[in-house]
C-alpha cells in the first residue's frame, strides 16, 4: 500500500460517482452478527501479557503505522455517519474500530514506541494529535480526504467507502503478519492476526450493506484504484 500511494492518489471508473440511492439498512442485530469480532479482548490481553519479542525496526515502525491506519478506519466511519447515518459505520467503528485502535495502542505501550514522529518510533511512547483526521502519515493523510470525500456523497459511497478501507487495512496487514511471523514476534502476529480476522468481518458487512440496498455485486461494484482490488469473493467468511 504504501509504495501505491506514494505514487499518486488515482482514482478511476466509478470509484467516486455520486449516487441517489436510499438506504434499506440491515438490523442492527444482524449487523452485530456479522461484524463480532470474537474473542478479540481475551487474545489482545494474551498477546499483550506474553514476553517480550525483539523486534526489529521494521516491526516497531508496523505497529505505529497501523495505529494510523486503525485510527483513520474508526475517523473516516464515525465522521462519514454523522451525514450518511448507515449503522453498519457506526457499529464497525463503535463495536470494533476502537477495539482495534487500544490493541495497537497496547503494543505501543508495551514497546515505548511513538507513534506522532513515523517513522521515528523509538522515541518515547506518545500518541498525542493523531486521530480526527489528522495523522502524522503524509499518505494516511491523503487517503483519508480521499475516502471522506467519496463516503459523504450518498449511501453507496459510504458503503463502498468501508469494502475500500477493509482492503486496504487487510493488504497491509497481510505484509506486518509475514514480517512478524518471520522475526518470531508472537504477540504482535497475534494481535496483528486478530486486526486482520475483524476486517475480513467488516468488509462482509459492507458488502452486505450495499446488497441490502439493491447492490448485486456488493463491494465488487467498484472498479479497481489506488492499486487495490476490492472485489475480493475469497476473503473468509463466518
């Protein structure tokens, strides 16, 4: 993702039409069913709990680049909802973006690593000013203008805005669980795992969402951008 994004922000095909559709939401039963992240506190206080892993440099600056991009999953939801009212924004981003983002926060704390001065993440623990839409990520910074833009239009773009951000996060925590895995960091492949099985939950929920509302292709209605597939028939579901 990174690499993709420095290269430009290039949206293409119907990434950003704007549409007039109203929303037939799901209940909000069945969007805490398909949403749940299981489990999710007993294993972060496990992994948080295990000894000590060494990490390397690659490793530490993981942890702080995902805490932005957690806190850009949660901002992006919860500001997108205050003018597109789907419940499936404000239940992911209530009942388990902000799970996600205390996760990250823990390993920080765990690893006294900064997360304001990316990559600069061995100076003292801080998270101080990020969140909000403001994060010290120069290309987080502009994918979430980008997404926030996009999701205010109608309620299919705020749908299709949560399959965008689900792929996205699932892209690059595929690459932080190789790493981790690699280094033998037990605590952080678990918490990293456990962000990456809530995401594959999320991005169904979406898609639910927009079949919900007479979408047929649910998140696969969007065109490939920003070097991303978001139509993913693969992913896990429950």
């Amino acid at each position: 993702m990174k690499n993709d994004l420095r290269k430009g922000l290039i949206v293409g095909g119907s990434v950003l039409f704007i549409a007039a559709f109203s929303i037939i939401g799901c209940s909000s039963d069945t969007v805490s069913e398909i949403i749940e992240d299981a489990n999710l506190s007993e294993i972060i206080d496990d992994a948080i709990n295990a000894p000590e892993s060494t990490l390397t440099q690659e490793l530490k600056d993981s942890i702080a680049y995902m805490y932005s991009e957690e806190s850009l999953a949660y901002d992006v939801y919860t500001n997108i909802y205050k003018l597109q009212p789907i419940d499936e924004l404000e239940q992911i981003a209530v009942g388990s973006e902000a799970e996600h983002i205390d996760a990250v926060n823990r390993l920080a704390i765990k690893y006294d690593l900064n997360m304001t001065q990316y990559p600069d993440t061995d100076v003292s623990y801080s998270i101080e000013g990020i969140g909000d839409g403001h994060y010290p990520i120069e290309h987080i910074q502009e994918l979430y203008e980008l997404l926030y833009d996009k999701g205010i239009q109608s309620p299919q773009d705020a749908l299709e805005v949560g399959c965008m951000v689900e792929v996205v996060d699932i892209v690059d925590l595929n690459e932080f669980i190789e790493m981790a895995d690699e280094a033998d960091a037990s605590d952080v492949l678990q918490v990293f795992t456990s962000l990456r099985d809530g995401s594959y939950n999320h991005y169904w929920a979406f898609d639910t969402g927009l079949k919900d509302m007479g979408i047929s292709e649910g998140c696969c209605v969007l065109e490939p951008a920003l070097g991303f597939d978001f139509c993913q028939p693969d992913y896990p579901q429950k």
